[in-house]
C-alpha cells in the first residue's frame, strides 16, 4: 500500500523517520510539499514572505489539485492521503478529489487567528473559516488530533466526530539513542524551534526584569514573530539596567540551526523551556516537547494548566509547569531547578524513559499503519 503526507511547509525529521518506519511495515510513504522547511525559515523579508504566502495558500492548492487529479485519472484513488491544516483548506478540497482523506489536524482555525489576538470571534471571515473546517471535519476518512484536549474543544465547537482518533505527534529517537551525562556546573534552559503568537513570553521577561538568577542559562534558538519581542526585551533591559546584574549572563538569543548542530545543541541543555499563551491550549500542542525529551530534557512549561502539555508533564513527571502570568511559580520552579540537582536529574530521566517508550516513531507508525489499513 502507498500514501502521501501532504503539507505546503516541509515537517522535519519526525516525518522522515515515520515514513522509514512506516515502510518497514510495509506501507510505501512520501511526503509532499511546497516548501521546504529551511525555505520557511529563512524568508524574513517583507517581498520573501509574501512569495512564502502565495505558495503556501494558491501555489500548494494547485499542486495536490493537479497531483490527486492525475491519480483519479490512473487508478491511484483507492490509496488514502494525508493532509495536514498547513495549508488550512486544502484537506477539505482534497476530500473531493479522495474518499480517502485523513485530516491531519496541527492547527485549528479560525481560533489560532482569534487567540492569537489578531482576530476577533464573530468576525465574517472568521465564521467562513470555521465554516471550511466544519466541512472538511465531516467530509474526511478520519481526522487525527495530536492530543486529548484538543480533539475534545474541536467537539465542543464542530459537535462529536466519531471520525476521529488521537496519534501525538512524537519525535525522530535516532540522534538521541543515550542518555545524554550533565554538562558543565550552569544549568542551561532551552527554547528551540518557532517562536510565535500562541507562545507565552511575557511571563518569563517579567520573571527576567525583576529577578537575577545564577547558575543558570536561558538560550533561544528561535525564529518566528515573537523573536523581534525577545530581542527588543533583551536590549532594553541591557540599557536600562545599571545594576551589577548582567542580563547577557542569563539570557542568549541566537538563530536557528542545521540539523547537525540542533542535535548538539539539544543534547547540552538539561532543561527545555515551552509557552503556551492563555487560549493556545485549544488549538496546539508544541511539538517541540517530544524532541525535548528524546533529548532528556526535563520541561519547564509556561501553560494553561487544561493543557495536553500540562497534562503530558503530570503523567509523566517529566518537569514542572506555570499558568501564564504566574511570576512567583515560575520563580519558585526556577530556585528549583537551580538548587535541586537530583530533582532535575529524575525529571530528565523520566521524560527520556517516556519519550523513547511512547512517543518514538517507531511506535507511532504501529498506529498510524493500523489507520491506513483501516481505510
């Protein structure tokens, strides 16, 4: 049996070991795409962005239209195809060319827009959006969520799916096959991936304007829109400040990497910083938290509590969580991780067990093979 996973914006190396794993088990995959993901990163300018926006939402359209077209036309149909919500709409226009859509369900619109901050419920083209996913819900093989709580909100608002199932998105284990030993004496808390409107920041800058913490490191590999935020924060507190306390100690915000150096990276860090702004835990589950702990990285997650990433952290003690806005939590959790080595050292250790035992691709293709066979 054949399949594609369909995305304008290429999925990183989580994708390419599921499609290893899933032809192990006999199913022949791909994945398709626009744009590949260091196309996506690197456009920064006002002009590379909007040319990033046309292929994403009228070039990709046209190229699974046209690649789904030819299938129908030779036979291809029966196979089942994965579409993802990046690009939004194109799983439900893929539904009329394939019985056989499994809607990947990463992001969920028009919420993301409304919390967020950048639009407001009740809007037209926020009753249009919600109006394609409502369709494209009910029009696919089977619509995959990533968490428990997400597909829960996405009933609460588009009714019960019993079209739906939850596979997490997990992570490539191959560059994380040992534990990885400590370090150095700082302990060194990392941000790595996309930065965006649905992560939290100004509650760690509040805890970092008003605090002076020592033995310990807050490193950003990041891009996305809420960099521009990070940086400003860090250059106005270094002006600001006239103090002993030097923010450059503490806080360093560098670009993204290559895969070789991401993976060096994840290793020399003990701790993985993840936010979640106040709303966000209806729409995402960042999935940097799976490679997080493949890393060994205990989690320390600024998120509303009625999270699966708060739930994920209590189930299996991996690290410690703050609700948004809560600066004399996360202080207390920082002291911790500062003062408490062992507690560190056993949340590290739980979170590389977890994440190897469930949430490696190897164990998700068994779920994702038994779907795709179902169809």
């Amino acid at each position: 049996m054949k399949t594609n996973f369909w995305t304008s914006t290429e999925y990183g190396g989580f994708m390419q070991a599921l499609i290893q794993e899933l032809g192990s088990l006999g199913i022949v995959a791909q994945q398709k795409f626009n744009l590949s993901e260091a196309a996506y990163r690197t456009a920064l300018s006002t002009i590379e962005r909007i040319i990033l926006r046309i292929r994403q939402y009228i070039i990709y359209p046209m190229q699974i239209i046209f690649s789904l077209s030819i299938d129908r036309l030779k036979g291809r149909s029966e196979n089942p195809v994965v579409v993802s919500t990046n690009t939004f709409f194109v799983p439900l226009i893929a539904t009329f060319f394939n019985r056989k859509v499994i809607h990947l369900v990463y992001d969920l619109f028009p919420e993301a827009m409304i919390f967020s901050g950048k639009w407001k419920d009740g809007m037209i083209k926020a009753k249009i959006f919600r109006w394609i996913v409502n369709m494209t819900l009910k029009r696919s093989a089977m619509n995959v969520f990533l968490g428990q709580r997400l597909k829960e909100y996405v009933e609460s608002v588009h009714g019960d799916l019993e079209n739906s199932l939850i596979i997490p998105v997990g992570a490539d284990s191959s560059p994380f096959e040992e534990f990885p030993k400590a370090k150095g004496q700082k302990i060194r808390v990392l941000y790595c991936g996309n930065f965006g409107n649905m992560h939290d920041s100004d509650t760690l800058f509040k805890y970092l304007k008003n605090n002076s913490p020592t033995g310990i490191e807050f490193v950003f590999h990041c891009t996305g829109p809420k960099r521009k935020a990070l940086e400003n924060f860090r250059d106005t507190q270094k002006l600001a400040n006239t103090s002993s306390y030097s923010l450059d100690a503490c806080l360093k915000v560098s670009n993204g990497l290559t895969h070789k150096d991401w993976i060096q990276i994840m290793n020399s860090a003990q701790v993985a910083l993840v936010t979640m702004s106040e709303g966000s835990e209806n729409v995402v589950m960042p999935s940097k938290t799976y490679s997080a702990m493949m890393a060994g990285q205990a989690i320390l997650a600024i998120a509303p509590e009625g999270s699966d990433l708060v739930d994920l952290i209590k189930q299996t003690e991996c690290g410690w969580w703050v609700n948004p806005g809560d600066i004399s939590r996360l202080k207390d959790c920082i002291q911790e991780i500062c003062q408490d080595k062992e507690a560190v050292t056993t949340y590290r250790k739980n979170a590389f067990k977890s994440a190897h035992e469930s949430f490696g691709q190897d164990q998700l293709a068994k779920k994702w093979h038994k779907l795709i066979k179902s169809l």
